[in-house]
C-alpha cells in the first residue's frame, strides 16, 4: 500500500469511528423541543378565586428576550405584571395595583425563543367566576409570521454562503493532501489559493449574517435595539457559533501560508464546521452531545464529497499529467464512495433526532425542507454513481467485469473524461443547492405550529350534522380539537332550526379508523334543553369519524356522521 492510500485509509476510519461513536451515543428515540407542558390556570379552566399568577412549564429552559409574556382582559387591556423566566417555567404576576383581578375571561399570551434560536408562540384562556365570554382572537394578539421575509431570507442566502465557504475550504484542503498527492508523496497545493479565497467569503459571509440571524430570532429589526436580546445571542448560541467557525477559518487560512502539515488543516476544518452544529435544533436536545457528533461528521464528510467535486473540476480543466488525473480520479472515487455513505447514514441518525414524528415531513417547513434535501442528495448520489461505475473504469484504464463494464469500455479514454468532468459538475451544482436547503432547515422548526403548545381561543368551529329522514341536525363543537382531553357540546335542531328536546340524550361515538382506534362512546350529560356536553381523550392526531345517534320517538332513531380533525 502506498503512502498516500494509507493516508487516506486513516482518514476514512476516523470518520467512519466518528460515526459509530454518534450512533453509540444516541438517544434511541427522537429527542424533545421546546414545547409547553403545562399552564396555571389551565386552558379554558374556571377558577372560584382570582390567581397571584399565571404559571407557564415548558420542557426545557426558554428565554423572554426578545418576547413578551402577559394576561389580557375582555377589552385587550394588561392585567398582569412583568413576566419572569426561571428555568423551564414563566411566571407572569396578576393584577396592576397590588389587587386581584376582578371576575370575568382572561386571555394569556406568550411569545418566547427556545434553545435552538425558535419563537413559540401561543394563546390560553382561563376564567375567574363564570365564563364571561370565549377569549380574544389569538390571530390578533400573538406574532404569526416572526421576522420579515426579506430578515429571513438575508439569513439564509448568508448561511448559504458561509455553509459552501466552510466546507468548500475544508474539502479542498482534504482533496490537496490525500486525494492529489503526488507519487512520490508531495502535496498538491494548486487550490491553495481558492481555499484561502474560501477561507475569506465564509468569515465576511459569518459576519455579515449576525444582524440578520438576531433579527430573525427577534422578530424583525428592532430586535437589533433590544440590548437584552443582542447580549443574549452574542453569548449564547449565535455567538457561540460565529466565534468557533471563525476561529477554524481564520486558522485553517493561515496553516495554507504556511504549508502546515496535512492533519493540522484537517483538525481546523473540523473545528470550522463544528461551529455551524453549535446553532440551532441540536441545542434544544436531551442528547445533545449525539447530535452535534453526527452533525459535524455529516458536515465534514459532505466537505470530502464537495470539496473534492470542486477540485476535480478544476484538476479537469487544467492541463494535469494523465497519469496523475487518472490516479486522482481513482482515489477520489474511493473517498466520495465512503463519504457519501457517512452523509447518509448520519442524515438518517439526525433526521430520526430531531422529527418527533414522521408525519411531520409533510406537515411543517422543516419537514418539507429536508424531504426536498433527500431528492437532492439522491439526485447527486445518482450521477456520482454513473461516474464512478461507467466512466471512472475508462479514465482510469481499468476494466471492470458485468455489464456496467462493458458499456463503460465502450467509450473512448478521451470522451469519457469529458463526459466525467461535465457530470461532476452537474453533481457539485446539485450539492450547492444541498447546502442552500441545509440552511434553511436552520431557520425552521420541526415541529408543527400547533406543537409549541395548547391552542386555544375564539370559540371552537361548529360542525353541522344532518341526521337522518329529515329530523333536523346536531351541531357538534370540539374543544380544543387538538390530541388530549376534549370537551364536545352538542345542540339538536329540526329542520326550522328550533332546538329539538329528544326523549333520551343522544349516543356519541368518536372513531379513529386509520389507528383502529374506538368507536369510543363518552357519557353525555343534559346541560338544558336539546344542548349537551361529554368530556373525552382522543389521544390520536388525524380525522375522526364522529357519529350521532337520536331517538325521535319510541320506535325510531336519526343518525348523522361528520369528520372532525383533530391536530
């Protein structure tokens, strides 16, 4: 075995090492984010005594900078003091002048940022006395959209930026000192000036996407003015982040001035790259540790893949000896075939992190950002592998037995090295784009809207059932109409619309036919004429199947069915 081969087999192994030490630390299940868990007074509750406060318990630690935390009145007027972080709960003090608040509905909202740099925003209810109305909009009252599409998309084509920067400049220090080397053992140091080219777009890109990402996680601009906010962010993670993938760049720029050893360079890609695992859903995990270790061999293992495309390409397009191009392609082939097998099996570790949920794929930004990003990465892995099985054999004058082979020898040394480079070049186009998915999938949540915590305002949507041989309808209501405990009212109505005052309460049954769950069948209780309440768990999210059945004499029944989504 040569130098150069054994070289690269080292490199190899520590990445593969790399990759079981992430998968020997996961969790085993997918890890949490922040969500909340509880609220006091609960939602919709009604309570014989005005509270002191209203107490928010979220799973992990959330922060107010940048957010607000209060109780409204009827009228949208404050009645709570300034609200309080400590640790996992919010406290928000009740009444303005040392009183308690009078009877009557109030309304909570909340707009926080969680560990991994995402707003969760949210609405309660809860009531003192007697319910004197539903609740304020929740539309009105909290933020829907965060920061402004242009803050957002700043953020993100900078990221971009620094995301290709990095791993362009890591991959090409890789692809110079194992990849390219020389027979006799010297480093291939013709990309050296790209990688410190690299070096500089990923710092000044770094820099230049700090105002945008503190904005984004402020909610616009003004966040910018918010002191507590930008503190919080430069020493937390977005600050965190800058500082170590910086460091990394600056390091890695200055070992190309001076012909540093090969692992040293290798050592401050790494630490480049790590930074970006320092920011973002890794933050918000149990096992952290497990998915900053699989982030960061994804992303250095994707830097071999790119970076190496990248230096393919130009090796194509200069006037290389044959020899040494067709023994750069060979061991190329080699890496990018290990490389792209690591990409793939840690993007199945972290995807399995971070999704509570498989059909949060095609549910959320998240989810749809990372399906788009599995089409890419399967579209690449496609042409590197027509490459690698069909015109690497040519290049390199080595035949290989099947019928991949055959087709492959069919071709002239000269037109599949051209045939090479042109693929090789579709394959790099297709991973920039890679990376431009990548950091969106930053800036997205992977939980749905509805999972930063309970739903609750307005009055729940009414759902009008026909029954049957025109004896009127039943209006179902479902609140909160999400997975949990659920209170369901409903009224009987004839055909004018006059509540209808059966001989017995009618049956309600609650079927989830994709999860076999049910027919469940609550107690219905009578709460006055022709209106009835029942109190059940539907512990399952999708449409269920809701059937009501009315006695309208002694001898006959009506029955209506409807579907109602429950989130």
């Amino acid at each position: 075995m040569t130098a150069a081969a054994w070289r690269w087999r080292r490199l190899s192994i520590a990445v593969l090492v790399g990759v079981l030490l992430a998968l020997t630390i996961g969790p085993g299940t997918a890890g949490a984010h922040a969500r909340l868990l509880t609220i006091s007074p609960a939602n919709d509750e009604v309570v014989s005594m005005a509270p002191s406060a209203v107490v928010l318990t979220f799973n992990e630690p959330v922060s107010l900078a940048g957010g607000s935390a209060e109780v409204l009145d009827d009228r949208a007027g404050p009645v709570s003091g300034e609200a309080v972080q400590s640790g996992v709960e919010i406290t928000i003090p009740l009444g303005t002048g040392g009183g308690a608040i009078a009877d009557g509905t109030y309304t909570v909202t909340w707009e926080v940022v969680s560990a991994d740099s995402h707003r969760i925003t949210g609405a309660s209810v809860f009531h003192v006395g007697a319910a004197t109305s539903s609740g304020l909009d929740a539309s009105q009252l909290v933020s829907q959209g965060g920061a402004g599409w242009g803050i957002r998309t700043g953020a993100v084509v900078l990221s971009t930026l620094a995301y290709a920067a990095a791993i362009v400049a890591a991959g090409l220090w890789c692809f110079g000192r194992f990849v390219a080397r020389s027979p006799d053992g010297s480093t291939h140091r013709a990309a050296d000036p790209l990688i410190v080219r690299a070096t500089v777009l990923g710092l000044v890109a770094l820099i230049a996407a700090v105002p945008f990402r503190v904005a984004r996680v402020g909610g616009g601009l003004d966040a910018l003015s918010d002191n507590d906010l930008l503190v919080a962010e430069l020493r937390g993670p977005i600050g965190q982040a800058l500082v170590v993938s910086a460091a990394g760049l600056l390091v890695l720029a200055i070992l190309v001035e001076r012909r540093a050893g090969a692992w040293w360079g290798v050592a401050a890609g790494a630490v480049a790259l790590a930074g970006f695992s320092l920011e973002g859903h890794s933050r918000a995990l149990s096992w952290r540790a497990a998915m900053i270790a699989s982030d960061v061999v994804h992303l250095f293992a994707a830097a071999l893949w790119v970076g190496g495309l990248v230096g393919l390409t130009l090796a194509f397009r200069s006037s290389a000896d044959t020899t040494r191009l067709t023994a750069m392609v060979r061991r190329f082939s080699n890496a990018a075939l290990v490389a792209v097998g690591v990409v793939t099996l840690t993007g199945v570790v972290m995807a399995w992190i971070v999704l509570p949920a498989i059909g949060e794929l095609t549910s959320t930004g998240y989810g749809l950002a990372l399906v788009l990003k599995v089409v890419l990465v399967t579209a690449a892995i496609g042409l590197g592998a027509f490459n690698r099985w069909l015109l690497v054999p040519v290049v390199a004058g080595a035949d290989r037995p099947g019928r991949a082979a055959g087709a492959a020898t069919a071709l002239r040394p000269e037109r599949a090295q051209r045939r090479l480079s042109r693929i090789a070049l579709a394959e790099l186009a297709v991973l920039v784009a890679v990376v431009a998915t990548a950091a969106v999938l930053v800036t997205r949540s992977p939980l749905s809207t509805d999972a930063a915590g309970p739903p609750t305002t307005g009055a729940p949507e009414v759902i009008a059932v026909a029954l049957s041989d025109g004896a009127g309808t039943a209006e179902v209501t479902v609140s909160p109409g999400r997975i949990g405990s659920n209170r369901v009212g409903v009224v009987l109505r004839d055909v004018e619309g006059r509540i209808v005052n059966p001989i017995e309460a009618p049956v309600v049954e609650f079927t989830q036919v994709a999860a076999d769950v049910g027919p469940l069948r609550p107690d219905v209780r009578a709460v006055d004429i022709g209106r009835y309440e029942l109190d059940t768990a539907l512990g399952v999210a999708g449409s269920w199947e809701v059937l009501v059945r009315v006695r309208v004499s002694d001898f006959a029944s009506a029955t209506g069915s409807t579907t109602v989504v429950i989130g």
